[in-house]
C-alpha cells in the first residue's frame, strides 16, 4: 500500500513539474498506446545523480532502453532498476571498454557525471576534475552515437557545455540544435519558492530562469511568472532571486559534507530528458529553459526558453520583457557568465 501511495505521489509530481506536462509524463506507463522506441544513457549512473535519475527514466513510458554506464558500481544499479515493471529494458556498462555499447544507438544522452560539490566549493572548484570527465565522455559520443541529443548536468555546465561544443566541433559531429545545459533545478526551485511566498498551487506555476547555471548568472524572471501575484514586494522578489540562484549552496550546507543537490536534480534531468523525448516525438509546443548555443544576447551560449522537436532544439526563444531589476541582473551575470564560456572554450583547446 505504501508503494502504490509512493509511486502515485512520484508521478503527481512529475506531471506537474514540466511546462510542458499536458502531454503525459508517468500515466501511460501500462498503456498500449504506440510512441516510438527511444533509447536513453546515462553517463554516471552509479553517482548520486546518476541513481535516482536511472529510476525516474526506468518509469518514463517514452523509454524502451535504458542504458545505464560508470566507471563501476553499474552492473548492481542495473539489476536493481531492471527488477521495477515498466516496459523499458535496462542493461549497465561498467569501464571505458564497455563505453561505446552502452551510447551506441542512443536517441538522449545524459551526463550527470563527475564529483559532487563538497562545503565551501563553487562550481569552479570542479571544474578541473569534471570538465576531463565531460571531454573525455563526448569524444566518445561523437564517434558512437553522433546524432544522439547530449543533456550536461555535470558542472560547472556554464563550462562544461562549451567544452562539449568543442569536442563536437573538432570531431566533425557538432549540431547545435542537439547539445544542452540542464538548467531545469533552477526553474524547479524558482517555482517551489515562489508558490510558497505567494501561496499559489506549485503546480500551477511557471517560472522562466535565464543566464546560466550558476550563483548570479541565474536569473529567474519572477515578472513573467504565471499566475501573477500582486502581494510580492521588490524586497521579495529580490530575495526569491537570491535563494534561487543559492539553492545549491542551501543544500550543500544542509548536508553538511555529505552531499549535495542529487535528488532534485534527478528529479529535474527527468524532467528535461523527458520533454527531449517528447520532442523527437513529435508532441507539439514542448518549451523547456535549457543553456544551449544562442544569438539572443552577446554571449555564444545562454539559457532560455527553447522549443524542442524533432530535431532537438527548434527554436531558441527570446527574453521577453523584463524588469528594471532583471535588466540590472542580465548586466551583472554577462561578465561572469562570459568568462566561464571562455575557460571551457580554452580547456578545450589546451587539453
């Protein structure tokens, strides 16, 4: 009973995570109805991440193969998400000789690969570690599955996206409508916190976050939220913003050491791997926020709402009005975020 409780509330919340949940997440999951067959890898799924996410796309009815990869600790995952009974299959790949069978053939590629952030570390702090996981995973891709869409949770993504660009770019295999930056913790934050201070149904709530991925180059637009509230002050809104673009550090710290963000951002790579695949589907009007290669500001790569489809991205949507206080915030985040683009760019040259 309590399972059958569990797995009801899991797929609630799923349905109404996603902008675009019309079209259904969980429900179908013992349905006959005919969508194509895709399959999904998870690069690091023996991780913190990697484990939850497994989960969450073992339940995902647009899933039929679930391919599971780490550097160890896969073939034990594997076995335990194969045993729950939904219609994906699930195989695990442990070890770089077993890399190119597990991408081979694959339609979505998630990456949540690399170190967890630790007290007192920023995303740079990782970069060094994580940003040769992240080149050494997509040499792979490229020459395995090419045309796969390539979803980077592994941070710093403001980097680590622009490194994958790179290694595309110098394989021959580079397409910018199939590579992503999950930023969708962030919009999954911005609406939590915001239907809480405006007590408003959280999942009546959508939120767009622009920028980046990390501390000020977040930029949620609290004045296009919908639906409105008009009992938001500045100070408000101003700190909804900060808690927003803090919100790893909050659990980082309430972990004390021992962890940080692996289940929500499970959650929300689930999330955006799932309105990836509703893309390639074919489901019209799928509208997610993800960091891709972009021509709406200066800057090469910036997150903001994309329509997906059956090519991977369809069209990059622009910004929208904004407030004074967003304005101001845009300005802020560009050297930083400029910057960031920059050293993964370098790295990728240099290594």
């Amino acid at each position: 009973m309590k399972a059958s409780m569990a797995m009801r509330s899991v797929r609630s919340a799923l349905r109404s995570g996603s902008s675009s949940s019309p079209s259904h997440f969980l429900r179908r999951c013992y349905c006959s109805e005919s969508v194509p067959e895709r399959k999904v890898t998870i690069l690091g799924a023996a991780g913190g991440i990697g484990q939850p996410l497994a989960l969450l796309m073992k339940i995902n009815p647009l899933v039929s193969n679930l391919a599971l990869y780490d550097i160890a600790g896969t073939p034990g995952v594997a076995a335990d998400v194969s045993h729950v009974n939904t219609i994906s299959q699930v195989a695990g790949f442990m070890g770089e000789d077993q890399l190119g069978k597990a991408l081979e053939g694959s339609d979505v590629v998630i990456i949540p690969a690399g170190v967890p952030r630790k007290p007192g570390m920023t995303r740079d702090d990782l970069f060094n570690i994580n940003a040769g996981i992240v080149k050494s995973l997509c040499i792979a891709i490229a020459k395995y599955c090419p045309n796969a869409l390539v979803n980077v949770i592994s941070n710093p993504v403001n980097s680590t996206v622009p490194i994958a660009a790179e290694v595309f770019k110098k394989a021959g295999t580079f397409d910018e409508k199939k590579l992503f930056g999950v930023t969708t913790l962030d919009v999954v934050r911005a609406k939590t916190f915001y239907a809480a201070k405006a007590k408003v149904p959280v999942s009546e709530v959508n939120v767009p976050v622009v920028g980046g991925h990390a501390g000020i180059t977040i930029l949620p637009l609290f004045s296009q939220t919908t639906p409105k509230s008009n009992n938001l002050s500045d100070e408000d809104i101003q700190a909804l913003t900060k808690r927003t673009q803090d919100g790893g550090t909050e659990v980082v710290e309430a972990k004390a050491g021992k962890g940080s963000a692996t289940l929500s951002m499970a959650y929300a790579g689930a999330i955006f791997a799932d309105a990836c695949l509703k893309g390639l589907n074919g489901v019209p009007e799928v509208v997610e926020c993800s960091y891709v290669q972009s021509s709406i500001t200066e800057l090469p790569f910036f997150s903001s709402k994309v329509r997906l489809g059956k090519n991977g991205v369809e069209e990059v949507l622009g910004l929208g009005p904004l407030s004074d206080y967003e304005k101001e915030g845009l300005e802020k985040l560009k050297p930083d975020l400029k910057a960031s683009i920059e050293k993964g760019i370098k790295f990728a040259a240099q290594s």
